[in-house]
C-alpha cells in the first residue's frame, strides 16, 4: 500500500504531479479547520440574527474560494501582500453595484481573513497558535453579536406619500402612522430623498427583531383568547 502510493506521487500528467500525499493531507486538515470555523461564523451566529439567505451563499463560496486561491498560490511563493491586494480588489470589483451594510461588510473581511490566516500559516506557527486565533474570532463574534449587543436592529425602506408629516414638529405623530401601518414597534426613523413632484419621501424605519417578536407572539395570544371567549 505504502509503495504504490509512493508510485502515484512520482506520477504526473500534463506536467503535474498526480499526487503530493504530504499537501494534500494538509490540505485536507487545513480545509477542515477553516470550513468549520466559517459555519460557525456564519451559519450559527451570523444568519439566525440576519436571515439573509444571499449573504450566507456569498460568505460561504468566497471564504472557500479564497482559502484555495491562498493555499495553491502560497506553493509558488506568492507575495502575501499582493495576496491581500487581490482579494481586497474582487470584494470590492464583487459588490460594486450593491449597496452592502457595513455589518456584512465586516463579516466578509472576517471570513477573507480567516481564510488567508488558515490558508497561509507557515512552518512557524504552531497548530495551538492557529487554533486559538479562530476560536478567538469565533468568541469575539459571538460576544458581540449574542451577548454586547443584545438588541438586533433592523431596518425596511418605505415609500410614504404624506409630505407633510416629515416636518420634526410631526415626527411623533408620523412614528404612530408608520407603526400603524407596518404593524412594527418603531425605534427611530430617517429621513431620506424627498420628492415634491411625486408628494413623495424615502423613509428608512429601523426597529429592533425582539421587541417585534414580542409583540406579534402577545397578538396571537391575544386572538387565541378571543376565540375561546366566542365559542362559551
């Protein structure tokens, strides 16, 4: 077993070699360790807060994408630096015609980092160094994401026709409207381009994820209430 897959190593096709067992073998375990700290990251903290279903497909395909690209192109010697420049270049060239908040944003440098950490970890870092440089991440995120900050806010752009209501001596009396009739508790809202042709303005409400689910939860029980009050 041992010779013949010492054979296959001194095969090679198309000027390749078929196998190099020691780097693939690392490859397979640096793989293992970065994939696994990425769906950590973003599958269990990032996208049950976020509920963002394009975001999780892009983080995913470019912290692989650029894990492979680090760890091919680090055998040929590449710069690290014109390695960071690359890739910072495809993020931004990637959302150029989209308008990403700063909070994906942050998560897709987390993930590019991680990736070119894992991927391009030489001889002089430790397995326990690599390892606990992704768990800290891990644990900073988390910190920040369940613990700090333990409001989630978010935020819908509405198109609202009332004009006049914009007027800071109105804001109260247009906060009540809006949570009328989008049906959410309202934190703050923010004033965007208005348009007098149209009598038309771009309102940005922001308001935060469990306040919302509280209330929606008190309605349903509220409803289940009234029905068993008809039925006596």
């Amino acid at each position: 077993m041992l010779n013949s897959l010492l054979s296959i190593q001194d095969l090679s096709f198309l000027s390749l070699d078929i196998i190099h067992l020691d780097n693939f073998n690392e490859l397979l375990l640096r793989f293992a360790l970065n994939i696994s700290i990425v769906t950590v990251i973003v599958r269990l903290l990032y996208y049950p807060v976020a509920r963002r279903k394009d975001y999780l497909f892009s983080f995913f395909l470019i912290s692989v994408l650029v894990f492979l690209l680090c760890f091919l192109l680090e055998s040929v010697k590449l710069q690290i630096g014109f390695a960071f420049g690359l890739f910072a270049i495809f993020g931004i060239i990637r959302y150029r015609t989209l308008s990403i908040p700063i909070k994906e944003m942050t998560y897709l440098f987390i993930l590019i980092g991680i990736s070119v950490i894992n991927a391009l970890a030489n001889k002089k870092i430790s397995w326990a160094e690599l390892v606990f440089t992704n768990l800290t991440l891990v644990f900073l995120v988390y910190g920040l994401e369940r613990l700090w900050l333990l409001k989630h806010e978010s935020s819908k752009q509405i198109t609202f026709e009332k004009v006049d209501m914009i007027q800071p001596q109105k804001r109260e009396e247009l906060m009540k409207e809006l949570e009328t009739r989008t049906g959410l508790k309202i934190n703050r809202i923010d004033v965007g381009r208005i348009d007098y042709l149209r009598d038309t303005a771009k309102l940005i409400i922001y308001y935060y994820e469990d306040d919302n689910r509280i209330n929606l939860a008190d309605e349903r029980d509220n409803a289940y209430a009234g029905n068993g009050d008809d039925d006596d």
